[in-house]
C-alpha cells in the first residue's frame, strides 16, 4: 500500500488523465443534428467531472484524510473512466462511432454549447481548470487547436473527427461515465457532497438557461432524459412555458388552465365571499380537499386589459399544474373558476393532506404566520428552521429560473398540509411547506402591471414590499423586489417571530415616510452543539 503522500499525487495524475480523455472526446465528437442531445448529455458528464475534482480538492492535490487513505480507490474508479474514451479503435467498435471527414456539424448544438461555456463563466460553478474550450469564439474551437490548448494526445483528436452511428450504443457509454462519477460523488465528506450537488444544480439550471428556442429545450430534454433527472426535467417545462408567452396560439396553454370549474361542484363556506383563501372539499368526493385562492378584478376593468390578466391567470395555471419536481413546492392547480358575481377568478389547487381521511372543522389552511406567533409552542430547533429556510428558497429559485416572479411573498403564503387534530404536533409540518398566494404573479417579461398590488395599504401585507415599490407612484416590478420580501421572510424564521415584533414601538412619531425596522440581533439564534456541527 502506497503512502498518502504518493497516493494522492498518482490520484491526481489519474484524474487529470480523465478529464482530458473526456475532453478529447466531447472536442473530436461532431455535433450532427440526428445525436445533438448525446453531444449535449456528453457535455453535462464532463462538467460533472470537472465539478467532482473541484470539490474533492483532488484538482489542487489535497484531499481529506478519508479520500487520502482511499486513493487507490480513487485511482481505481478514475482509470475505468479514462479507459472508456482512451483508445479510439475500442470506442468505435463498443460504442457506436465511426471516423467521418469533412462534414458539415449542426450549427444548433455548436452555438447552444458555446453559449452555455460562457454562462457557465460567471454562475460560480466550481470547475477544474475553468471552462475549456471556446469561451469567447461563437463556435468551439477545432479539435487539432482545442488538443494543442488542452494537452491532450493524439490517439483521440488525431481522428479529425467522430459521428455517431449508434445512438444507443452511445447511450451506454454516457450513462457508464455517470455512474462512474456517482461512485467518486459517494467518496466525498458530506459537506463536498453537498458543495458538488449544489454546482450540478447550477450547472443545469445555466444549461436550461441557455435553451432560446423550442429546438433547443428539445435537445436538452432529450439528454436529461438519458439521465432520467425529473428536476431538470420539470425546470424545462417551465422554460417552455415561459418562452411561449408571447404566443396566441391554445396549444401552448395545457388543458388544466382551459378547464373551467363550478363552484357549486364543492363544499365551499357560506361566508367565502369575503375570504381571498379557503378549503373546501369536492362533493363528489369528500376526501378530496382543494385551496382556493382569489384572483381580483378591478369591476371597471377594460376588455382588453381583462383578457390581458386572462392570458396571465391561464399562463398561471398551466405553470402550477405541471408535474412538480421534488425542489419545488408549490400545489398542484386543478382548474380555474370565473366568478364575475365578485369580480375574481378563483384558483383552485388540490392541497396536500397528512393522510386521506375526510378533513374535519374545515378553516383556513395553517400557515408559517400562524406558527411564528408566540401562542404556538414549541419554537424549532434551527435544523428545523434552516431546512425549511432552504426548501422555501430553492423553491423561488426555481420559480426565477423559470423567468417567473411572485409578487406576494410574505409569511402567510407559505402553507403547511392540512391535517386533522389527531394526526400530530402542527411543528411535525415544517418539513413540507407549500408555496402559494400567486393571485399577482406574472412572467418576468411582462412589463405592463395591471393588478394594483403595490398600492395595497394594509400593513400587515405592505410591510414586505420593497420601499421602492409602494403606493400609487411606483413602477416597474423587479424580481430584486421579490428578493427583498423573501429575505424578510427568511428573517421571521430565524428568529421564529412575525416581522410586526421587529417595528419599532414608536414609528408613529417618526417623519419619515417609510416604516423603519427596529432589528435586535440578539435575537438571532447561534448554532450551538449538535446543530453547529451539522451546519459546518
């Protein structure tokens, strides 16, 4: 058994080996139009790999003590990734390629490729050896300039370049390079693990981001595909969405946001006219319970303004209706109903519920409000908070990624699952918040505002709006706006009280004309003990 010393440095040596296989292969590869995803799926393995060596701390020659005493692990796995690409005549017999000569490559998947190095520049993503290839030329660099560039030596890039003759032989040789990757991933300390998890989601939300048309956001569906990644998949979805917003056309609105529901199909409150949000359960099927949350109308509305919001509310509801990711934690809209009576639409949502018994004493929904009031005991322990910090975050996240904006953060739009008073402690719900109150939300594209959100007086509501974005005089809605009230919420969590306990007692005597916040720090809590270690 080698010293750790000397273990490392032959680790490294293997790791740099197999990047540079890798990068051969992806530069010699031409990008036809018949295999673009492949190419593409080709493209996300390598930057994972890149990312993997980032983080271990491999790329710089240190590792942590337990990847030291596993090097010959480490050195193993690396050298199964290098032999996948590094003899040419193996590849094209077990993997399906073949030599071609001067044809013409899609100009489809060269400009998505080099749009998405150049965004990966400025994301953050920790990459070995930065992002090769082309960062500033509109195409990547041919193979004999990116193999001088790279070091890389000719028993790959010699070749001019590959086609792909068997797509699903292929297939096999991107999924055997993430499986390779999985394994070095389950090496890492828990801590790079989470570091490297959270660089792959960046590195696919730049990848869907760089997607600007429909041809594109198929080719990476296709190659997230072969990875069977259902958040990355949903984020597409939503990107289509959203790019098809300036489209008149039906079929880019799904068949939930045309579905026009009755209220007399439910069990709803008799006094529900005055309420924006409530339960009711379906009459037809009574363990079936929904959300309903009020869309308003101003009664003196023009017609082409009305079918403005109209398009909006449709947009809304097929953005909520598509099958949701794990990272995003919205409910799942069901239809729509017009209540001209009150001058609203009503959204309508199946809401989550701890089991499928027939809810009992229906009221409104719990919400994080509720739970920061001083009556509800017993406070949470920081994990707990911290984890729901998290899973509130990564869900707006997903919601800009998608060129979507709230509007209406704020503590009391964010629920929890209904459960009846036997089921447990209302706290055992932190884990599963559910963001809603999307009655002003809109793409990020649509300038023109045509709900009066911003002139809404009411305290309790205006207190998370942006200073810049209050009364009559504003304009112009930014998702820095949204950023603001979001950092207020993750403000109440943790100090776990509502943002009215921070104002200052005397702002009533105060000239200015902005409500002031009075922040004592020592409320916030340290992370002590077990907590303390978890979070480092």
């Amino acid at each position: 058994m080698v010293d750790p010393g000397t273990g490392i440095a032959i680790a490294q040596i293997a790791f740099f080996a197999a990047c540079k296989a890798v990068d051969a292969f992806g530069t010699a590869l031409n990008y036809f139009d018949d295999a673009q995803a492949l190419t593409v799926a080709v493209e996300i393995e390598r930057l994972r790999l890149q990312a993997w060596g980032a983080n271990s701390g491999l790329a710089d020659g240190i590792l942590a003590p337990h990847l030291s005493l596993a090097s010959e692990i480490l050195l193993r796995e690396l050298q199964v990734i290098s032999r996948m690409f590094e003899d040419a005549d193996k590849v094209r017999e077990r993997y399906g390629v073949k030599v071609e000569g001067e044809e013409s490559t899609s100009k489809a998947v060269s400009s998505f490729v080099a749009r998405m190095r150049k965004s990966l520049r400025s994301s953050g993503v920790k990459l070995y050896g930065g992002i090769p290839l082309a960062i500033d030329s509109e195409e990547p660099e041919d193979s004999e300039t990116a193999r001088k560039n790279s070091g890389i030596s000719r028993s790959m890039s010699s070749r001019v370049r590959w086609a792909i003759r068997d797509k699903d032989q292929l297939k096999k040789l991107v999924t055997g390079l993430r499986d390779e990757i999985d394994l070095l991933n389950k090496l890492l300390t828990e801590t790079q693990r989470r570091r490297f998890v959270n660089d792959y989601e960046r590195i696919h939300v730049v990848v869907v981001g760089s997607a600007v048309d429909d041809n594109s956001l198929a080719m990476i569906r296709e190659a997230v595909d072969i990875d069977r990644d259902g958040d990355t998949l949903a984020k597409i979805d939503r990107k289509a969405l959203a790019g098809n917003e300036d489209r008149s056309s039906r079929a880019n609105v799904s068949q939930i946001a045309m579905k026009s529901l009755r209220l007399a199909q439910y069990d709803i409150p008799s006094d529900f006219s005055t309420q924006n949000r409530f339960l009711a359960t379906r009459k037809d099927d009574p363990a079936m319970l929904c959300l309903f949350e009020r869309k308003q109308f101003e009664p003196d509305l023009d017609h082409s303004s009305k079918m403005m919001l109209w398009s909006r509310v449709q947009r809304l509801i097929s953005l909520l209706a598509l099958p949701q990711s794990s990272s995003f934690k919205v409910p799942q809209a069901v239809g729509y109903i017009h209540d001209p009576e009150h001058y609203c639409w009503w959204l309508v949502f199946q809401f989550p519920q701890k089991s499928r018994q027939a809810p009992q004493n229906l009221s409104k929904p719990l919400s994080l409000f509720n739970l920061l009031q001083p009556e509800f005991k017993p406070r949470p322990p920081l994990e707990k908070r911290f984890r729901l910090a998290s899973d509130i975050s990564s869900t707006f996240h997903q919601l800009y990624s998608s060129s979507w904006m709230h509007k209406s953060i704020r503590s009391d739009n964010i629920l929890f699952p209904y459960q009846n008073s036997n089921e447990g402690s209302s706290l055992d719900q932190l884990a599963s918040p559910i963001i809603c109150g999307f009655e002003y939300s809109r793409l990020e594209t649509e300038a023109q505002t045509i709900d009066r959100s911003k002139a809404n007086s009411d305290l309790a509501v205006a207190m998370y709006r942006h200073p810049d974005y209050q009364g009559e005089a504003a304009q112009g809605y930014k998702v820095q706006y949204d950023i603001y009230s979001l950092g207020l919420v993750l403000l109440e969590i943790g100090i776990w009280a509502p943002l009215t306990s921070l104002f200052d007692s005397k702002r009533g005597k105060t000239s200015s004309s902005r409500s002031s916040l009075s922040i004592d720090t020592k409320k916030l809590p340290q992370p002590r003990g077990e907590d303390s270690q978890r979070e480092s």
